[in-house]
C-alpha cells in the first residue's frame, strides 16, 4: 500500500514546521522538502486535469480530450470577442474538451 501525497502547500508548511538553529541540519531537511515538493509538481503537470476545475492559460498549447466521445487532440485556448473558444493545431474549433494536460518537453 503506498501513502498518498500530501497537497503541495502542506508539504511547504510543513518545511516551516522543521526549521532548527543548526543550518546545516535545516539545509538537508530544506532539500528534501523541495526535492518532494518539485515531484509534486511534476506529478500535478502529468496529469489529464478536468476543465471544470482549471483551464491553461490563453495561448498555451496542449494536449485536450473530450473523454466522454473519446477523442484526444493538440489545441489552445483563444478569445473571439467575448467567447472562448478550442481550437486544435489546424484552426478547427474542438468541441467541449472535458480535460486537458500539459504537453511533455522536447527532446534535447
């Protein structure tokens, strides 16, 4: 059984909590909390987010899926006047996305 993480913010608070006088003793402690924190965040990024509890940025390429007809596409966000808008890479508008996820980085 594995234990489930803890929300970024308490594993920061909980950094505070450690804090001593002995520097080194608080520098090991504060790399392993940021080392945690830092995979936290990559897990949060990896994931397919449901539109209804966060949307990227206008502009931002990536990855959208519709999860209910099942289609995954390459796309942004855009304002036409006062309407959002999906469109994917070819300027097709992508109907009702459910979930979106950051696309991975390129190869170097």
């Amino acid at each position: 059984m594995t234990t489930p993480k803890k929300p970024i913010l308490d594993v920061l608070r909980d950094l505070l909590k450690h804090r001593t006088d002995d520097l080194g003793c608080y520098e090991f402690v504060l790399e392993c909390w940021i080392e945690e924190a830092a995979n936290e965040i990559e897990r949060l990024q990896s994931r397919w987010i449901p539109v209804g509890e966060r949307v990227p940025d206008l502009g931002s390429r990536v990855m959208v899926c519709n999860a209910d007809d099942g289609w995954v596409a390459i796309g942004h966000r855009h304002l036409t006047g006062q309407l959002l808008h999906w469109d994917g890479d070819d300027d097709e508008e992508l109907h009702e996305p459910t979930h979106w996820c950051h696309l991975p980085e390129l190869p170097s």
